[in-house]
C-alpha cells in the first residue's frame, strides 16, 4: 500500500552540512518503491529554495514542492486571517521576511500599532526588538511563532533555536505564547496532509529527532510517528516522555524496513 512520509531535516536527514549515512539511499528506495517523501522542517532562518539546493547537493533529488518550513506555514496562516488593515511585526531573518512578502503580507510601519507579531529564530535578537513586541502586545497584538524548538542541533551540539526567543517575550508579558504555526501544531499537519501529502493520517509517518515537535505532532495527528536517534533525543529522554514515538529508530538509514 501507498505510504507518505514527513521527513524533519536537522538531525534527521544531516547535521549541519553533513548527510547522516544512509539518508539519502533510503529517501531513494522510498520514492522507488512508489511512496510520497515530504521534507517538514521548522527553522525558519533558511528558504525553502534553500533546502531544495542543499538537499539535492547531498544527492537527494527533491522538488520545491515537497518542501515545507514553518515560514511557509505563517504566511499561509496570516494570509487566511489578516484583515484589509492589519499589520505584521517580525521578529526574525530575511527568508521569513521574504516568505511572508510573498503572501503580500503588510508589515508595520509603527512596531507598536502592529495586529500580528511574528516570532521567527533571529540570530541578530536585540532588546530593541523584544520592546517592539511587547510595546505590541500591550496594545492587544496577536502573538505567533513560527515553531517551539529551544534549540537547534549542529555538528557540535546545539545552539539557541526560536524558543530562546518566545521566552524573552514570554518573560516580558507574563503570558504564554499558544499560536505555533510550525510544528507540533495541528495547522501544519493538517496542510502537510491534505495539501502536500494528499493523504490519511494513518497513511503517513512522520520521521524526526524530536519528541516534543515531530513525535507530539504526529501522535495528535494520527499519524504513525518515528523517532530517530541521530540529533536531540536519547534513550535516555524516551524514558520519562509523554511523546512515545510507535517507532525508534537508530537513524533515518534503517526507514525502508518500516
């Protein structure tokens, strides 16, 4: 039977510039076989174009169009639910920017009159900017973010992902941030499916390194749910989380015998 799988990409198909072995035989011998392969990530600091070159050149073949990233997922989101009048204040790097222009998504003028703030990962995050959001919020801005992840995995270990910076927010307004329109949230799984994939969610099987983004996704969606170990989760952490994944698996080279 036809099967659809969501592909995270840091940790799951390379850290960094480096492919984890076997990652791309196995994208291969899914699309040889006949199965849909979608590539699902939530860092917001790259494009999707970006990706689709960077996975081709590690000799996975890949079409914009089984790209997604959380940026993409904004701006279909606020395209959906902005006003004539509203406005959009962004904290992040310019492929959110672009993303978000693409939709003809309206950026404030003046931060603080902004109806939407858009929380991306921004490396060059200033108090200046955290003012602008909060300046926002205290006039009733609806707060997003393009995805959760505290961190990011690299080659070495990890560094400060988005999370670092809805906490900033989070700390300044006393108010948790609900609205995450990457993953784990309903919204992209939902576009995945039914936009992308085409798909059930029992069809489908969502493969990442995360429990707290790919695995809770996947279980409140209904679809079957991978774990690999090959970026942030240890045995170790499968131990006390709520997020059981239906599969562990060493790394991203082992899929096909799903």
């Amino acid at each position: 039977m036809l099967k659809g799988f969501i592909f995270d990409l840091d940790g799951t198909i390379y850290l960094d510039d480096h492919m984890i072995e076997g990652a791309a035989q196995a994208i291969k011998t899914l699309k040889e076989r006949g199965d849909k392969v979608v590539f699902l990530t939530n860092k917001s600091i790259a494009s999707r174009v970006d990706y689709v070159e960077k996975l081709n050149s590690m000799e996975i073949e890949v079409e914009l169009d089984e790209v997604i990233n959380s940026n993409y997922i904004t701006a279909h989101y606020l395209k959906s639910v902005m006003k004539e009048d509203d406005t959009v204040y962004v904290i992040g790097e310019q492929p959110l920017f672009d993303e978000l222009a693409s939709e003809d998504i309206k950026l404030a003028e003046i931060p603080a009159s902004a109806s939407y703030v858009v929380l991306g990962w921004d490396r060059q995050f200033t108090y200046d900017k955290l003012n602008n959001a909060f300046q926002a919020w205290r006039n009733g801005a609806e707060i997003l973010a393009t995805n959760p992840d505290r961190t990011c995995p690299v080659k070495d270990g990890e560094i400060p992902d988005c999370g670092a910076m809805i906490g900033a927010l989070e700390g300044a307004t006393g108010e948790q941030v609900k609205m995450i329109t990457g993953k784990p949230s309903s919204l992209m799984a939902k576009y995945v499916l039914e936009n992308v994939l085409g798909m059930k969610a029992d069809q489908c099987y969502m493969v990442g390194d995360r429990l707290e983004t790919d695995i809770k996704m996947a279980n409140d969606a209904g679809i079957h749910s991978v774990l690999v170990l090959s970026g942030i989760t240890t045995e170790d952490m499968l131990e006390n989380t709520e997020h059981r994944p239906d599969f562990v698996l060493e790394s991203v080279k082992d899929i096909a015998t799903l």
